[in-house]
C-alpha cells in the first residue's frame, strides 16, 4: 500500500471518525470516545511530538501540555526556550539594528556587541545557578497529565556556551525527565567530543540532528568519540537530503541502538524539490518505518515535527492529531 493509497484509507476513515463524534453529540458514549489521559503509544511504538510543532501558538507551558493532550499525544521532545522564559530566564533588552532586506544581517557596533556579551553573561549565570527544583515541578505538571517528557532542547549546546551552560542542560533534562539533549549535529568534531564527554560525566545522550546534511556516515565521529553521542534522525530531511528510502531504512537498522529519538516528517525527495508535505503526500517511506519499528520493538520515541503548511481553517494542533492518527492507521494495518 503506498503513501498516497494509505492517505485515502486514512482521510475516509477519518471521516467517518469525525461524524460519529459529531452524530454522538454530548451523550455518555461521545465521553467513551474520549480518553480521560493522552495515548500515543501504539502496537508498542511511542509516538510523540516536539514541541517545535507548535511554533505558531501561544508557547506557555501550561498551553504546551494542553496541545499534546488535545493532539491525543503522551511523549514530548521539550524545546527550552519556553521553559526558560517560564521559569525567568534574563529577557534580552539589547536593541538590535533592523534587517535591510536583500542586505543580510547588519553589522552590529562596538557597543551593541559589548551589551549582548553582558546579557549572554546574565543568560550564563541564570543558568549555571537555577534550582533544578523548578524543572521536577514542570515534570510533575505534566507526567500528572499523562504526558512524559523524552528529550530536551535547549539553546546551550553550542561552541559558546560554558561547561557550565552545557552541564545545566543535562541536569535539567533529568530533572524534566528526559534522558537526552537534542542539538543540531556541529560540523566540528571538537564540539561532538566536547559534548560527549559531559555527556558521558552527567550521563545524558547527546542526540544529533541532521538537516540536508544527512547521511550513513554523517554521524560516524560523533558516535566514535562516545557512547553517549546518539542520533536525534530526521526522517523527512534524510529523504529530502538526497538519500533512498533503502539507506533510511538500513540506517535505521543498524545504528537502533544509538538513536535516542527519531523526527518523522513527510519531505519529498531532493529529486522532486524537497519540500515539506501532508502526511502520506510526499516521499518519506513512513509505512515501512513504523513497520520496522513495530516489528523489531524498537523503543526510540518517533517524533511528529510539523513543518508543512498548515491549512486554513486549521491550526497545529488539528494537524499534529492528524499525524497522530495517521501513524495509528499505519501500525494498526
């Protein structure tokens, strides 16, 4: 059954779905269809979500737990920005110069870059001295849910960043409890080993993503330099990169045990422009890797990260379900 075919099942399907709800009104067998707690645990493969899918809604934490809950979603990749505002992160006051268009970005004056040093510096401290108390309260608030968090993405894994910033990073993902950070894979090695080895001190896996620079071998260093270096794997953009569906598929075979977390998306091939698409329109093979995962019980989180146009008269919620829904169809054919 190919992507387009399945997407037809699933849309009529949903169909019908949507009009037994709507036929069952408010009656006690319209509260059954409901459950009382989020599942995204299907035929034994977790499917869960990046908060990163959500970009265009209001990103407060408690608003965060609600999409998943009304994506019918219990897993969650956390992006850090939005915990970090929420628990008082600095806010950066430093006035930046406008963007010409056509002009790239401005060069910043003597002063400016002064004032953004001082703030990094604030952002640093904030960081290296915040109660990992705060971060166990979000993880209650949401685990009380039904909704656990698997990774966290900060923006304090880069060359920049302090020991310290980096250190904080992996004690708050524990204290979320995830038991990974996600980055984007650095294209110096020295940053890989540098990750790894705090990784391996604080025992938390450094997952690496990768955009259109995926490949088999992309992340062969940083496995090599330690255990705790893993693949954080975009589906979508290893399609979009250039890569067969067969690479995909081996690829996710054979480094399963060094993956802490996958990205599912749909892309089309680098041969058919690349770009991001509904669910079952584009060319990522996302039967067969739910098929593999199912079948070889492979216990890495496959995450929904909405990145095609939404709809009008849709927002990302309604379309992070119908990813949802989506993969049930295909684990459950």
């Amino acid at each position: 059954m190919s992507n387009h075919t399945s997407r037809r099942a699933f849309l009529y399907q949903s169909s019908l779905a949507s009009l037994g709800i709507f036929v069952a009104g408010k009656s006690a067998f319209a509260a059954r269809l409901l459950p009382s707690k989020p599942n995204s645990l299907i035929r034994g493969v977790q499917i869960g979500v990046t908060t990163y899918s959500f970009r265009s809604m209001p990103g407060h934490p408690d608003q965060l737990l609600q999409y998943c809950i009304d994506s019918n979603i219990n897993a969650i990749e956390l992006k850090g920005d939005e915990v970090e505002f929420y628990l008082g992160r600095p806010v950066n006051t430093v006035k930046m110069p406008a963007r010409v268009p056509g002009q790239g970005r401005p060069e910043l004056s003597e002063e400016t870059k002064a004032q953004l040093k001082e703030y990094q510096q604030q952002v640093a401290n904030w960081r290296e001295t915040i109660s990992m108390d705060k971060f166990v309260e979000l993880r209650k608030k949401f685990n009380a849910a039904g909704v656990t968090i698997y990774a966290y993405k900060p923006n304090s894994l880069a060359p920049e960043n302090t020991d310290g910033e980096i250190i904080y990073s992996m004690r708050a993902a524990k204290a979320l409890g995830a038991n990974s950070v996600s980055v984007e894979l650095p294209a110096d090695p020295a940053q890989t080993k540098r990750l790894g080895e705090l990784g391996a001190q604080n025992k938390t896996y450094i997952g690496y993503h990768a955009h259109l620079q995926a490949s088999e071998t992309a992340w062969d260093t940083a496995l090599a330099q330690s255990p705790y270096n893993t693949l954080n794997l975009d589906c979508g953009h290893y399609i979009a990169a250039g890569n067969t569906s067969e690479s995909l598929l081996r690829l996710i075979e054979t480094k399963h045990k060094r993956i802490s977390s996958m990205h599912i998306k749909d892309r089309k091939t680098k041969a058919n422009g690349g770009k991001n698409m509904p669910w079952g329109e584009g060319d990522t093979p996302l039967k067969e890797i739910f098929a593999l995962m199912k079948e070889k019980k492979y216990k890495m989180p496959a995450t929904i990260e909405l990145e095609y146009d939404i709809p009008k008269n849709s927002n990302a919620v309604i379309e992070t379900k119908k990813c949802r829904d989506y993969a049930q169809m295909l684990l459950e054919a």
